[in-house]
C-alpha cells in the first residue's frame, strides 16, 4: 500500500510510545498478519529507537489456522501440545511487552464447523494460561494496533476494489487511531487518556450498586460487586509503565457481579465470533447467568460460545462509551471487535478483568468468585448502544442518577 508512508510512520510510533510504551532494555514480541511485513519494520525500528533489546516477531497467518480447524484430527484440535506455548508464556515472564497488529478476515471461518473451532479455542485457551493471567492482570504491558488485511477491508467496503478498500479501511484506521489530523499522535493520545480518566474517576467517586440499562429490546440491571473499579484510557502495568491495551479506545469500564446480571438487553451491532457472525440477537439474564437467548443470525455459534465453559454464560464486563466516538461517527460497521467495541456500550460474556476489582489480582479463583468476578477462557464483547440507550445509576442509598441519555454521558468529559 503506497501512500501512507508518513502516516504508517507516525502509527509505529504510536503503538510502540503509547501503545506498549516500551522501555528502554526491554523486549518485545509482536504478532501480525505477513500482510503487515512493511508496517512491522517500522514498527520495529521504532522499537529499537525506543531502546528495545530484542524484537520477537511471530506471523499469525489466518489461511493455515483455517486449514488446520478443516482438516486436522479432531483429537489433535483438543490437544494443542503443550511446546507450542513456550515461547508465549515464557516471554511474558521475562517482561517482554506484547503487540498484536491485528486484521482478522470476519469471515474466515464460515465454512468450519463451529464446534471443531470451539473445541481448538478450548484447547489454545488453556495452553496459553499463564499468557492469559500475565495480560489480563496487566502484569506487563500490552497493545492492539489495526491493520487493514484485503479480506477484512473487503468486508468493510463490499463491491469496492481490493487496492481502494484496503486504502479506504487505512485512512478510517488511522482517524480512529487519531494519527491523522494530529501534528503529534503521541501528544493527542496523552490528552485523550486525560479525557478518559476524568470519565472513570467520576464513576469511581459514584460507587454505584448497580446500573440499569433501558433501550427497544433493553431492561437490565447490572449489580457491580463491592470494590468494583471503573478502569479507562491507559493503565500502569505491574511495574507502573502506562500503557493502552487498546489502540483506538474509547471505553470507561469495570465488572459486574456474576450473579447479579437480571433482564434482557438486545445486540445492537452485529458480533464477530471466530469468523463467525451472530447478528440480531438478545439475551436474556437470571441471576447472572444467560438463562434464554435468540438469535436471528448464527444462533448455533451463539450456543457453542454459551456452552463454552460455566462462566461463559455470564458477564464479566460492562463498558461505556458514548455514541457519538470517532468509530461510531465513521457510521461503518467494522466487524472487529476492536473497533466496533469502541463505536459503543458494550458487555462481554466470560472472562472478567481481576483488575477492576481492589485486590483483584491477588485473588485466587475461589476468592475471586466470593468477590462476583467471572472467570471463563471465553472473553467476548457485544454491543448494546445506540442513539436511544439510557443508562441510570443506583446509588447505595437508591437514589438514582441519570449517567447516559440518548447514548451519550450526562456530564460533558
Ligand atoms: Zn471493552
Ligand atoms: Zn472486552
């Protein structure tokens, strides 16, 4: 992709300067599309400006995972050998920063059977634990960054040429990621990290016992546990480096109480589950748990992802963001989590994040399910915002407090 050059320069340091901020003698490890072999040498030449000792780089090429999820054994979908994780989990112990660039294919999956790619997410899941703890608790840091790959911007832009909607998805990458229009990036992200810390500090000083979320297809109410924090914008990492796990993010976001999940709340976007798609669906919730569901389309994925584990039937994230977000704003469905999730309120089914609960790190699982955290290998975000989205908050006392009207927060942050 020619064009970009000065921006894609401007991107790299973006991901390695506010993404990882990576520092000065520690490693990395990225993963990435061979597609993106171009921006990964900025990228890495940024990182060792940056001081970086050793750049790890591991290709996730998608057509192979395709290939092995139709034709491999299914016994040796199950049983993902332990060697493979190696280097994964072993990286992170020694406090190498993670960056994944990231351009999955939606689609990608389509013609696999759903429950051969349950039963292999199972399987890398659980081979990939001690990875999963080290990220989740934000022991290290850890970055997202997007890359337009020809399939995915085929999906975004259809009937388009693949050259035009892989520039077309690149230019709405670099908005979101607010590297165009800004003269320095960095700087711009440091400001919107303050935007989005006076937004979590608000509902921090709140203490709020629970919210209710009421749109067309809506009525829920969501307990958050004692000590929940609400978390936004960047966070430190064990070692007190701030970094953006997300890059672009818009959300303020905390956990619910596992069991206080009541009501029904409806999909507002359609999801994108391991290149499967669930579009126009509702759940409805009976002390935390998904109790009935519907689905017009990939209703059976939706089962396999309930069915995943116990606690992929429950929450374990409630995240706001206002309407009006830049990725909202582009008006384009992205059918990527990590863009899509910033266009809008959103929930996760499964897997909570240990940090957004005081002392949440050093919990055990049976202290973290006393405290209402989700546990699940499953984490996976839908959204229910729109223009029309109210949500209140309870007060411990029960007063109620008007947090978003018409999809946006009361207050101006
Ligand atoms: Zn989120
Ligand atoms: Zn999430």
């Amino acid at each position: 992709m020619n064009g970009f050059e000065q921006e894609l320069e401007a991107f790299a340091r973006v991901a390695i300067r506010t993404g990882v901020n990576l520092q000065k003698g520690q490693g990395l490890v990225i993963s990435a599309p061979p597609e993106a072999s171009h921006f990964v040498h900025l990228i890495t030449e940024e990182a060792y400006t940056a001081g970086a000792k050793d750049v790890h780089l591991e290709w996730s090429d998608e057509e192979t995972l395709r290939l092995r999820l139709k034709y491999a054994p299914l016994d040796a979908l199950k049983q993902v050998p332990a060697w493979k994780f190696y280097a994964q989990n072993e990286s992170v112990k020694d406090k190498y920063a993670v960056l994944s660039i990231y351009g999955p294919n939606p689609d990608l999956l389509e013609e696999v059977d759903g429950a051969r790619t349950a039963a292999y997410m199972a399987s890398i899941g659980k081979g990939a634990t001690p990875f999963r703890e080290y990220i989740m608790n934000n022991r290290i840091q850890w970055s997202i960054v997007a890359y337009p790959t020809i399939a995915w911007a085929k999906k975004v832009f259809p009937g388009k040429p693949a050259g035009a909607a892989q520039e077309l998805l690149m230019k709405e990458i670099l908005r979101v990621s607010r590297v165009t229009g800004n003269t320095d990036p960095v700087a711009a992200w440091a400001d919107h990290n303050r935007k989005l810390h006076e937004a979590k500090d608000f509902m921090n000083e709140q203490k709020f016992r629970s919210l209710i979320y009421q749109a067309a297809g809506t009525d829920l109410t969501i307990d958050l546990p004692d000590g929940h924090i609400w978390c936004g914008g960047s966070e430190p990492s064990e070692a007190g480096v701030p970094f953006n796990a997300n890059i672009p993010t818009e959300e303020v976001f905390t956990l619910p109480d596992k069991r206080g999940v009541n009501g029904t709340v409806s999909g507002t976007m359609p999801l994108n589950y391991n290149g499967q798609v669930i579009d126009r669906f509702s759940l409805t919730f009976k002390d935390g748990a998904v109790a009935e569901f519907k689905a017009e389309k990939g209703e059976e994925v939706l089962s396999h992802l309930l069915d995943t584990d116990e606690g992929s039937r429950r929450l374990g994230e409630v995240a706001l963001v206002p309407h009006h977000s830049p990725v909202s704003e582009s008006g384009l469905i992205f059918y990527n989590t990590l863009f899509d999730e910033n266009a809008s309120c959103h929930l996760a089914l499964g897997k909570a994040y240990p940090t957004c609960i005081e002392g949440g790190s050093g919990l055990d699982e049976d202290g973290l399910d006393r405290a209402g955290v989700n546990s699940s290998i499953a984490h996976v975000d839908f959204m229910v915002g729109s223009a029309h989205l109210n949500i209140d908050g309870v007060k411990q006392d029960g007063t109620k407090i008007p947090v978003f009207r018409n999809g946006a927060w009361v207050l101006d942050f």
